[in-house]
C-alpha cells in the first residue's frame, strides 16, 4: 500500500483589498470608463474597479446626476443602469436644439 501523503493545507487567498473612499485615479477611471459599459450594475462596477458595493452604488448615483447614465431598472434587489450614447453635455444640448 502506499502512504496517504497529507496536505499542509490550502494558502489562504490575500484578503480583498477593495477601496473603501475614492482616490482620484479610481474616480477619473468611473467617469471615463463606467458610462461605456453595456450593462451598469453596481456589482459589476465594484468587480472591475475593484471597490466596495456601497462606493459603486454612489458612483452610479452620481453619474445619473451628471447624465453620464440612464436608469433601466429599479428593482428593489437589483438596479440597472444603461451608458448614454452621448456624453452629459452632448444629450443637455440636442435637447435643447
């Protein structure tokens, strides 16, 4: 029979080390590159950028005010958001015209 060789065990994983307050990179990076996605969740932009859900929640707030984003869905589980087409200024002023 051969011996049963034990493990020494798993490594642990380095703990997440997800941004809990914007740094200005991360906020240039939510500005320029989030309104480009197809879909905006707020998991998929805490996976990407690598922030807390609660920072991706108020990012996406924050850029429905600024009309970066238009809202798709407002479910009470999950909110939807969708990139304009065109950028803030862009949308405010073929609206007016």
């Amino acid at each position: 029979m051969v011996k049963k060789k034990w493990s020494k065990g798993k490594a642990q994983d380095k703990l997440c080390q997800h941004l809990l307050l914007f740094d200005k990179a991360t906020h240039n990076r939510v500005c320029k590159e989030v309104p480009n996605y197809k879909l905006i969740t707020p998991a998929e932009v805490a996976k990407r950028l690598k922030i807390h859900s609660s920072l991706a929640k108020a990012a996406l707030q924050g850029l429905l005010s600024k009309r970066l984003t238009k809202l798709v869905s407002n479910h009470k589980v999950e909110v939807s958001y969708t990139g304009n087409t065109m950028g803030g200024d862009a949308l405010a002023a073929g609206e007016n015209a």
